[in-house]
C-alpha cells in the first residue's frame, strides 16, 4: 500500500493596529456690561475702601459685578486716585477669564480710557479667580483731578464698560455616527387630539362656553384635576365640570398648554395686538396656572410679565406676584416702580389704587425700596475681608467678600 503524506502549514496572522483621535478645544465666551455712574460729585468723601457696585450681570456661565472706588481702595494713595475692578460674584472655583475695564470718553471722541487683559493673553495667559468675590482690576485706575477735568465726566457721571471673556476648555472624541435627532413632537400629538376632540370624555363649563377634553390628560398635568376627576372626594359627575372665575378666552389658552405644553399665541387669543391685552392674559393665566398646581405654566408667565413691565400694568403685576408668591416678578415690579421716572406715573394708575387696597404690605416694601434706591448704592467693605494686593500701580487684585 502506499502512503498518504498529509502537509499543514500554521499561518500567523500579523497584529491589528488602531488608531483613535480626541481634540481639545479652549475658547472664550465674551460679554460685556455697561455700567453708568450718575451723581459722581456727591459720592466724593464717601471714604476710602468703600466702592458702588453695579448690578450682576452674566458672561460664561458666571455672574460679574463692577466695583468703583471714588476715594481709592488703599489708604496710602490718600485719596489720589479711583479703583476700578470686576469681580466674580457666583460660586466658583479656578475660573479661568481676561478682562477688559474702560472708561467712556463722553465726548464723541471716543478717547476712551482701556486698560485691558486680552492683548496681554499670549505673554501672561487668562488671570485665575479662585473664590466668590476674587477681584482683577485697578487700584490706581485714575487721578481724580484728572478725571474731574476730563471729558470722561458728563452731567456728573460716569460710564464705565466691562468686557469679559471665561476661558472654557472641552475635549472631543470621534463620532461614529450622524444621525440628526428631531425635536420631541408629544405635545404636537397631544395638541392635535385637543383639536379632533376625538375619545373627548369629560365637557368643561366656563363662562357659558363648552370644552371637549380628557379626563386622563387633565389628571396627568394637573393635582388638582386628578383629585376632582379621580380622587377619594371627586365630583359626583365626572363627564361635566364647571370653572366659575376664569373667563372663557384664559381658560381656552389654559388648556392649550395643558395639551401642547406651550403657551398660545395670546394677542391673536384675544383678537387684539397691543402689549396691554397680552399682559392681562399673562397675568390671569398665571393666576390659573397657581389655581391648577402647573408650576412650568406659572414661571412661563412670570417670565413673560418681566418681559413686559410697563407703566400702566405693573402695579396689578405687582399685586398679582404678592397673592401667588412670585419672587423674582415681585422684586423686577419694585425696581421698576421705585425709579424716579417711573414712581409718580405709577402712583396715578388705577392699579396703584388696587395695589393700595389689596396688598398694603407691598406698599410698605415699595417705600423702603424707594428709600434704598435714593440712597447711593454704597456698600462699605467691612472688616475682615482677605485682601491680597498687586503692586501698588494696580495691576492685579484679588479680594474675598464675606
């Protein structure tokens, strides 16, 4: 017989190499805010380490707030000089930033005075701020007799810009895909259910007029309604509600959002384009949303009434955010009355009188408002502050409020 030879060979296949990739990308959110400074003669002596500050504003996620020294931040300038300095006034830490602080040539000629940190970025990089109330700035920003003669004060004020750019820094992996998501659609499906009337099992009375809806929808948004349609004492008849104090037009765009999650189109609600008509169906919804338990509903509305502060509604705004516990509506109503061109107009409204007669502690909180903004708004660094300083021309200084 013969023999059968068999030949194998074991082939080794050469290593897999792969290669991934990430990026790393550092860029600046910039911002500014303008910061006017009237009655500049009659903060003069106020003392020296005392500043006024501006409002907060936001840049990057942060909140910034300008601080202006009219005798100087250090007792060994005498006086001489005005600080000037920007200030991180949120919780933060390590927050990377450049600055910019200008003093306004109110000329035309736009002579302006610049002391800046973006051109220096390359040579020295963003300055850090550590903590809440880290300050970069200027204790020597200008001689006061300079400034007093210059074109910079007009009309005894002053304007003063901030820039600020926060430094922000995210790496990026490879995506594997591409695929365009589309916005969420639930509350067009909802909506369009509202429209049909289709599966419709419970008739909303209000103001004479009828609403189709469902029982099922109006419990899910709503505590309020699942506890009359569903709850241990819901109403013997389920199938017909009734909605005393809420007129058919507000209850209309009420269950508008209730379906769609959006707030309609007021103005075209009511058949009318003045601010004044939307205004009143932002404030009675609001009072519908508070009635209902639809929290996003009520910061809807409060939001749009901030939007829409005026003369001849801010008292009856004012009024409403008392009765339904609208902090932030209630402090932007104060501010605005309290300023001197707006105080006397509001007083001679009719919803002053309403204020007046519904919410008489809010009377006494716009006094003392008005009382606060008539004073400078002055705040004396007190004792204690953790004060690490630059050299004494000011190029840098960081400051930690208690």
């Amino acid at each position: 017989m013969g023999t059968v030879r068999h030949n194998s060979a074991l082939e080794i296949s050469k290593p897999t190499s792969t290669t991934s990739t990430s990026t790393s990308r550092t860029e600046t959110i910039n911002g500014s805010h303008e910061f006017r400074i009237g009655g500049y003669s009659l903060s003069k002596g106020m003392g020296v380490g005392k500043y006024i500050a501006s409002d907060t504003f936001f840049v990057g996620g942060y909140a910034w707030a300008i601080y202006f020294y009219p005798d100087g931040k250090s007792p060994e300038d005498n006086a001489a000089y005005v600080s000037l300095f920007i200030a991180l006034a949120s919780e933060g830490t390590d927050v990377k930033a450049l600055f910019e602080l200008s003093l306004i040539d109110q000329s035309g000629k736009e002579n302006h005075k610049v002391h800046t940190h973006f051109g220096r970025a390359l040579e020295s990089g963003p300055y850090t701020l550590r903590y809440r109330g880290s300050m970069w700035g200027y204790k020597r920003f200008f001689k006061r007799t300079q400034l007093e003669t210059s074109d910079y004060l007009k009309d005894d004020s002053l304007l003063i810009r901030c820039c600020v750019g926060v430094v922000k820094s995210r790496t990026e992996g490879p995506k594997t895909y591409n695929i365009a998501l589309p916005p969420s659609d639930i509350g067009q499906h909802f909506g369009k259910l509202l429209e049909s009337g289709k599966g419709s099992d419970v008739h909303i009375e209000v103001d004479g007029e009828i609403f189709a809806a469902h029982k099922l929808v109006l419990a899910t948004r709503s505590p309020v309604f699942r506890a009359q349609l569903f709850g241990p004492m819901k109403d013997q008849n389920t199938r017909c509600i009734k909605v005393e104090d809420m007129e058919a037009p507000i209850f209309k765009a009420f269950l508008h959002f209730i379906y769609w999650d959006a707030l309609s189109d007021m103005e075209e609600l009511v058949g009318m384009n003045s601010k004044c008509s939307s205004t009143m169906m932002a404030q009675h919804l609001l009072a519908a949303a508070d009635r209902y338990a639809l929290e996003r509903l009520r910061m809807l509305c409060e939001a749009k009434l901030c939007e829409d502060i005026a003369i001849n509604t801010v008292a009856t705004t004012l009024a409403l955010a008392e009765q339904h516990q609208c902090l932030q509506l209630k402090a932007v109503c104060l501010k605005f009355i309290a300023l001197p061109e707006n105080l006397k107009a509001v007083m001679q409204t009719d919803g002053f009188e309403y204020l007046k007669e519904s919410c008489p502690p809010v009377i006494t909180e716009l006094l003392q408002y008005v009382a606060r903004m008539s004073e400078h708004s002055v705040m004396a660094s007190g004792h204690g502050n953790e004060i690490l300083d630059g050299d004494l021309n000011g190029r840098r200084v960081k400051q930690r409020i208690h």
